[in-house]
C-alpha cells in the first residue's frame, strides 16, 4: 500500500488494465504475507503459554506423588516401631523363663557339658586321623589309575608289532582292583588304618617299578626297529637303484605274440610288486599325518595360528608358479627351499620359521605336497603348459627333501589311482560313495562329479606326472640320477597296456600321457618306443574300442588320431635284421606327426 505509483505512458486500455491488475496483486500479496506473520506471532505466543502451563501441572504432580509417599513412609515407620517393641516384650519374657530354668538344671548340665566336650574331642581326633588317612589312600588310587592308563594293551598293533603288554596291562588292572577293593572295604567300616594305608603305598611302588620296566622295553623295541628300518630303508634304495639302472639298460616293453593270446594274456589287477610299492607310500603317508597329529588338532589358538602361518608359507609360493621362464621360477623354488631348510621368510607381514613348533618340518612337507598335487587337479587341467615349470620345482625339491617326492606320489595315487596304474576293484559291502571315491570321483551331498570334469582332472594330475619323469631343476648341479626319471614313465606306460582298458579313462589318459612324456621317450627308447606304439595301435586300440559306446567315442578318436602309425610300419619296416643292426630310419614329417608333443624346452 506504500508503494510508489510512478506515472505510467500513455498506453493502450489493455495495457493500462495490465499494470492495474499487476498493482493489486503486488498490493494483496503483501496483505497475505502481513497476516501471515501475525498468526504465527499468535501461535508462537499460544505454544509457550501451554509449555508453561504443562511445566506448572508437572510441578504441582510431582509435588503431590512426592507428599503421598512421605505419608506412606511415615506411616510404614510406625507400624515397623510397634512391631518391634511388641517382639522386644516378647523376648524380655522369654528371658526370663530362660533364666529361670536355667538355675535350676545349671548343675546338672555342667556335669553333662563337660563329659560331652571330652567325647567330642577325642572323636574329632580321631575323625581327623581318619580323613588324613583316606585322603591319601584316594590320591594314591587317583595316581594308580593314571599310571595304569599309560599301559595300552592294545600297543602292539601299532609301531612294534611284536611287543605284547597284556602282561603289563593285567597286572596294573590287578593292582588297581586290590587297591580298590581295599578303599570299598574301609569305607564300609569307617576310616581305614595305617597297614591299610601301608598296604596301597606298597601297590603304589610296585606300579612304578611296573610302568619303567614297560618303558625301558619299549624303549629298546623302538630303537631296534628303528634300527630294523633303517637298514631296509637302505637295502630297499639300493635295490630301487639296481632296478632302475636295469630298467634305463635294457627296456622292455609289452609286446603281444598274437591276437587272440593277448586277447586273453591282460590283466585286471595291478602287479603284486607296483601294488607293495603303493601301499608303502599310502603307509608313509599315514605316519607323516600321524606325526603332526598335535599340531593340526589343537584348539589353542596360538597353535592354530602358527600352523596357518606354515601352511600359507609352504603354499602361496606354489600357487605363484607360473609359465614365465627365467627368475620368476628360481624365485619360487629358493624361497620354498629356504623354508624347508629352516631360514626365516617373509609370508604376507609376518617373519615364518618351520622350527615355530616341534611338528612343523612334517606338516609343511605333507602340505607341500599336498599343494603339488592340488596344483596338477586345477592349475595343470586348465593349463595343460603349466606342468613344465611346476614339475621342475618339484624335481628340484625331490632331490633335496625325498620325503616331498614320496609324499606327492602318496598323494598323487590317492588322487588318480590310474598313475599307480591300479583300477580298485568294488568289494561286496563297500558303500558307492566310498567306492566312488576310490576310483578317484569327487563326491558331494551324495551326487559324484561329472565324467567331463573327472577326465579333466586326472588328465591334469597325469600331465604333472608326465612332465615330472623327464624334467630336472635347470638351475642345479643335475649330477646324480633323475628320483623319478623316465624308467617309471616306461614302466607305467607298459603295464598300462597290460591291463584291461576302462571306458574314457585309458584313451584319455594314454592320450595325455604321450602328448607331454612322449617326445623324451622317443628320444631315451628310440625303436623300442615304436614298436609299443604299433602295438597299441593294432592291439590295444580294438580292445578299448570294443568297449567304448558311440557316445563315448570322443577320447578315443584324439587318441586314433594321435596314433595313426599303420603306416610307419612299412616305413621301419622292423624285421629282425633291422633290429639286431638297430638301424631305423624315420622320415621327418612322420616322427612330426607322432612326436608333437609338449616340449619343456619352450616353458623352461
């Protein structure tokens, strides 16, 4: 309503009107805003008004509960004082009712207090005695027991066969008994006495004597069998040796007289000395488990902690083995062997000893292993040129630590029980799942893997295994003989074609074996080599093919393939004479064919 109403042009009527309408909502827009403000100064002004009169109404209620309960009090108090002095008129009474008899037995309770006194002295003596006494008969038995629980009748199935403790253990359980019979006895009739206590501090020493001389005779079993294994151990390696050496010499691969008799000459089971030497690696790999046995089951949590520690020193270096040639490799390989050998190394933050714990060389080498293994079933099943440089870090840990190269093929068997080779045969009673299992299957909630993904794994392990017998460490002194050289692999190819083929699993197998190892065995086997693969190809490749259905046929066209060396025959053309001059010319577009295999040579 203030505002200045500056003359306006002469305009048209419409415009005149427009700036009139402009004006007058300029002029009631601040009317709106004007009163706006003056009711909100009215409710502003309303709420404090009831803030204040809700503050006095509080006030006056606290001031009315506060008056009710000092009322209530004061009237508890005087209920409370009547209360009492009613109970303190009752007592004075009875005080003096008490006094009042009290003279007249005072004398007569005298005389019987006194005797009483006397009594209970002489029977609180000899509680006390008493309680002495079976207190040391009960400790006495407690470390009878314990002593008796160190005598295990049971021990002979376990290292020392041939000691026998059941004498040990039937007197200890004699003594026990007369020692407990002795404490029933005694308590039927009340406190035992001193020959009783006598009598159990004498069955006490004679269990003592007893534990030292079972002690002292399994002592000296164990160092006899000690003594026992280290002179098989050793006549074991030179016999290992010997037979390798011969093997290396004068190779002899199966080689069929006819059809018909090889039809009928294979085997179903696994030679009885290749099934001695698995079990003597599923044996050790037993003890290896059993002598860590306290550090992987403990609950404290410092013991868990080292034994994580340990386990991610010896297994992150393993999982970093790559393709790359050159430094990478001898990177991973000096830090896995320094750990072994016990200097410090640098896992994540922490500073890693293997000597953290008593048990820890063993459980690192069983875990290393371990990991070997494992790498084979992921990394290698992918990446079929990984083998190569993973197989020469385990052929330059074998050399140094054998115990890791025993332990990876305890593993390894377990895993792919076809690179012993051995088929397990299903015994009546044996649960599917656990026959599953043994024929190398993963099971899980009661469903086994699929055959794509089982064949892809036991074609990794194979594919390690194969780059393992013709690999040594390119960065050592390579002087003495290869752990695991190729005489195994011509050994395993042999009496793999010895025995009856399984369906996908041979050609696969056979298939990936050849692909990796079979460029050294030409070169190590040279005419003995082609003339296993002749006969595989006119022998064997029937029997799998007649027991391969046409939609398994897949592996087993890869391997055809491989192995078309029909032809090669009249090329060798290997007679008799040719043999005995050992001359054998293959042209080079052949040996191609045939010898495409992996090289190690390209990862190394």
């Amino acid at each position: 309503m203030d505002l200045e109403v500056l003359p306006m042009p002469s305009s048209s009527r419409a415009a005149k009107v427009e700036g009139c309408i402009l004006m007058y909502e300029e002029i009631y827009r601040l009317k709106g805003w004007m009163e706006l403000q003056r009711r909100l100064e009215q409710q502003e002004q309303m709420v404090k008004a009831a803030y204040n009169m809700a503050n006095e109404q509080l006030k006056r209620f606290d001031e009315m509960k506060e008056l009710k309960q000092r009322q209530e009090i004061q009237e508890l108090r005087e209920v409370m004082e009547k209360s009492i002095k009613e109970t303190q008129g009752q007592q004075e009474k009875l005080k003096e009712q008490h006094r009042l008899r009290a003279k007249v037995l005072n004398l007569k309770l005298r005389e019987a207090e006194q005797q009483r006194q006397r009594q209970e002295e002489l029977e609180r003596l000899r509680k006390e005695e008493g309680q002495e006494r079976l207190r040391r008969l009960y400790s006495i038995q407690e470390e009878l027991l314990q002593l008796n629980q160190q005598i295990d009748p049971n021990y002979k199935h376990k290292d020392l066969p041939k000691i026998d403790l059941s004498a040990y253990s039937n007197r200890g359980n004699q003594i026990c008994g007369l020692v407990s019979g002795l404490i029933r006895t005694t308590s039927e009739r009340g406190f035992p006495s001193e020959v009783d206590v006598a009598n159990t501090e004498q069955a006490l020493n004679e269990m003592r004597g007893l534990i030292s001389s079972m002690q002292q005779e399994i002592a000296a079993a164990v160092e006899e069998k000690k003594r026992r294994d280290e002179q098989e151990e050793k006549q074991k390696q030179e016999e290992l040796l010997k037979k390798q050496q011969a093997e290396a010499q004068t190779p002899a691969p199966v080689q069929p007289s006819g059809g018909k008799q090889q039809k009928e000459a294979l085997q179903v089971k696994a030679e009885e000395d290749t099934m001695q030497w698995y079990q003597q690696l599923q044996d050790a790999k037993a003890q290896c488990a059993a002598s860590f046995s306290t550090l992987s089951n403990c609950k404290d949590s410092e013991v868990k902690k080292i034994r994580m520690e340990l386990q991610k020193a010896v297994t992150i270096p393993v999982s970093q083995i790559s393709t790359i040639a050159g430094s990478q490799l001898r990177q991973v390989f000096d830090k896995i062997n320094n750990f072994l050998s016990g200097k410090p190394v640098q896992s994540g933050r922490q500073t890693v000893l293997v000597t953290q714990h008593p048990q820890g060389l063993d459980f690192v080498f069983y875990k290393l292993a371990e990991k070997f293994v494992k790498q084979g079933e992921e990394e290698v099943a992918s990446h079929r040129e990984s083998a190569f440089p993973i197989a020469a870090v385990i052929s330059g840990i074998w050399e140094i630590y054998p115990r890791v190269g025993d332990l990876f093929l305890a593993h390894l068997h377990k895993k792919c029980p076809y690179s012993v080779p051995f088929y397990p045969a299903f015994k009546e009673g044996t649960p599917l799942e656990e026959y599953q299992r043994m024929l190398g299957y993963q099971v899980q909630d009661s469903t086994m893997e699929e055959q794509d993904h089982f064949l892809k794994r036991m074609s990794g392990l194979i594919c390690l295994y194969a780059a393992l017998i013709q690999l040594r460490w390119p960065y050592g002194n390579n002087q003495g003989a290869h752990p695991h050289g190729l005489s195994y692999g011509w050994r395993w190819l042999a009496q793999m074609v010895n025995m009856e083929p399984v369906v996908d699993v041979t050609a696969t197998l056979l298939f990936n074996f050849l692909e990796v190892c079979g460029n050294a065995l030409i070169r190590q086997y040279q005419v003995q080599f082609w003339k296993l693969m002749l006969m595989i190809q006119d022998y064997y490749i029937p029997r799998i093919e007649a027991i391969t259905d046409v939609r398994q046929k897949g592996s087993l066209m890869r391997f055809k393939q491989f192995l078309e060396v029909k032809e090669l025959f009249s090329v060798f053309n290997l007679n008799r004479a040719e043999e005995k001059s050992n001359m054998c010319i293959v042209p080079s577009t052949r040996l191609v064919l045939l010898a495409a295999c992996l090289s190690p040579d390209l990862y190394l």
